[in-house]
C-alpha cells in the first residue's frame, strides 16, 4: 500500500542492483509505498575487489580496505549523484567505503543522510565493518542498527540511533500453491538456507552421523566441506536458493533451521522471518531475542546450538508428530504475517524519523 507520507526522493546505496538482496526488498518497497528511489551501487568502481583474485590479496594487504584512490573515485560519483538530484534522503547500507568527511559533503545535497547496517558494527568478523565505516558514525544523521546490542554501543557516538528490525518481502517471502514438480524437487525432513560456516558445518556433521533423515542444505560455501564430510551428500546446491524458490522450498520441507551468526552475534536474521511467513516450520537456536519474537513450542520450536542431542531430539519429535508440527506451521505463519514485520513497515519507520527529524 502506498505511504500516508507525501512522497520522498531517496538515494539508495547498497546491493540493489542484485535481485532478492535486503537492498533489493528495501528498493521494491520504497517503489511501492510511492516513494522515487535512485540506486547506487556499493561496487561501482571497485568491482575488481570482487572479481580479481590479486585485487582481493591488494585489499587484504591494505587492512581490508580499498586502495584510497579508488575509495575516492567511489565516493566522488557518490557525491556527483546526491549533487546532481538533491534526494530527501540518502541511505547507506553497512557503508563500509564511506567516511566521515563523504557523509559531510553529502549532507549539502540531502538533509537526512542515514545508515542501516545488516551487520554488527562491531563484529568479529573484520570483513563486515571498517575503520571508514565506524568513524563515520557520529555525523549521520540517523543510525538504524538491526541489532539491539548495537543500539547502546552506537549510542555512545550518535544518540540518534534506534533497532530497525530484519523483515520479509511478501512478493517473495509467501506460501504459493506448489506444483507437483517443486513439491517433489524440494521434499525433505530439514532443510537449511545459508552460507557455510565452519559451527554449522561441525553441528550438522555430528546431527547427521548415524541419523536417518532427508537434510537438504543449499547455500554458498559449502565446497569447503572435507571431501570425507558426511554433509557432501546433502549439498544440493553451492548456490543458495533465491527469491521465490526459496520460499517454495522452506514450504516444501518439514523443518528448515535456522542458525545465527557468533561473530555477528545474531540473535535473530531475516530467515527468522522468511521462514515462517513462507509456510516453514522453524527450528532456530535459542536466543532471548527468538523467545521474545514467538512462543515457544507453539509459534517456533528453539534448540541449544551446543547441544546436538536436544537438535536431534527436536527433529524426531516435529517428524513424529505430523499433526503438531502442521500447527506450528500454520502458528508461525499467523505471528509474522499479522505483524509489522514487512519492508514496507520498515520504510514506513525510517520516513517518518525523516520528518521527525525535519521539525
């Protein structure tokens, strides 16, 4: 539905360019609610960090960093752009390659230049935040934090600062009516969406060793794998799974998992989301964050990510118990989907701090 709001021209920087992103999602909603978006691209003119593996040794070298010639090249056209439309409002998304003094200039062509960060600003994994990046955040003029850690830890440098929760895109995040071909291409016991990483990889390695049951893992990273790994077989794809095959899948299965971030020290992700409103069964470790969000054994069934007994326990009782995981499904669905959980609402809350902000 349109925005109540009159409508606002915004500068979105990030990954929109990339179909099924958060930037992308953000993009469409803006769209949607009325709102005139303009994309920028968080690689334009560092593509070869991505693409050259001797680009990639020159950044690791320089502490992660882009060389500064090129960060400069980067946030020029950045600048030339804000410049040229004078946007009510900038958003950077994470904002790794924009400094302190890139947000000062751009705040002379927009009065509400913003951050979202996906990411913890202060992650242990060096790869998702920069010095650029922290520096940069006493002069924004908002700080969104998907975080809630993060919101008294950014506090301490810009007091605008407030959660800005992950959300879903009912365009793709939805239960569809499944053909007969992605019922069976997609069928499985668990099912699980997401990037390899080494604690996933050990957990499910122990789950699966003299367990029974049809996993289904689709995701990037997962070559990484030891060739002996009891996982290999269950690898479908190094790919991931996008937009609405996504969804069709986590519909498909009986549970899909949903693990979270050490190093991001994630209490929730946007599977938290998508998976229940997609018509997913949602077996997620256990955080004060998730047991806020649903009802336990009800809503989303929690599990101790230390512990892989209590995971197998869970598996066995939701494949035993047909009738009492179809009301899980079906309760988990009904939380999310009746809740301002979309990316419209989260547009809404960042539009309306703009106006606030104006007065």
């Amino acid at each position: 539905m349109p925005s109540k709001a009159l409508p606002v021209k915004i500068i979105l920087y990030g990954e929109g360019h990339i179909e099924g992103t958060g930037a992308w999602c953000y993009a469409q909603a803006i769209k949607e609610m009325g709102h005139e978006v303009l994309l920028f691209r968080d690689d334009y003119k560092l593509e070869q960090y991505a693409n050259s593996f001797f680009w990639k040794i020159i950044r690791r070298l320089n502490g992660r960093q882009v060389l500064k010639q090129h960060r400069n090249a980067h946030n020029k056209a950045l600048l030339d752009t804000a410049a040229h439309h004078n946007p009510d409002i900038i958003i950077i998304l994470k904002g790794l390659h924009i400094g302190k003094e890139d947000i000062k200039k751009l705040k002379r062509y927009s009065p509400f230049v913003v951050n979202i960060n996906h990411d913890d600003f202060f992650s242990l994994n060096k790869n998702n935040r920069s010095k650029v990046q922290f520096n940069a955040i006493p002069v924004y003029d908002y700080i969104f934090t998907t975080r809630q850690v993060n919101v008294p830890e950014v506090k301490k440098y810009n007091n605008r600062v407030e959660l800005f929760m992950f959300s879903y895109y009912p365009l793709i995040h939805q239960q569809f009516r499944l053909s007969k071909a992605a019922s069976e291409k997609y069928a499985c016991d668990v099912l699980f969406i997401g990037t390899y990483e080494k604690h996933r990889a050990a957990l499910l390695e122990k789950l699966m060793t003299n367990f029974n049951v049809a996993l289904a893992i689709y995701g990037k990273g997962w070559d990484k794998l030891n060739a002996v790994s009891v996982l290999k077989k269950y690898v479908k794809s190094t790919q991931g799974l996008w937009m609405q095959e996504m969804s069709k899948a986590i519909q498909a299965a009986k549970i899909t998992l949903g693990f979270l971030r050490k190093e991001n020290r994630d209490e929730y992700t946007q599977r938290s989301f998508e998976i229940p409103v997609s018509g997913g069964v949602l077996l997620a470790e256990r955080s004060n964050f998730h047991q806020k969000l649903f009802e336990e054994g009800k809503e989303a069934i929690f599990f101790n990510p230390a512990d892989d007994t209590e995971l197998r326990n869970k598996i066995i009782w939701l494949l035993e118990n047909d009738a009492e995981r179809e009301k899980i499904r079906e309760a988990g669905h009904k939380k999310i989907s009746e809740g301002k959980f979309t990316y419209n609402d989260r547009i809404n809350q960042l539009v309306e701090r703009y106006h606030e902000y104006k007065r």
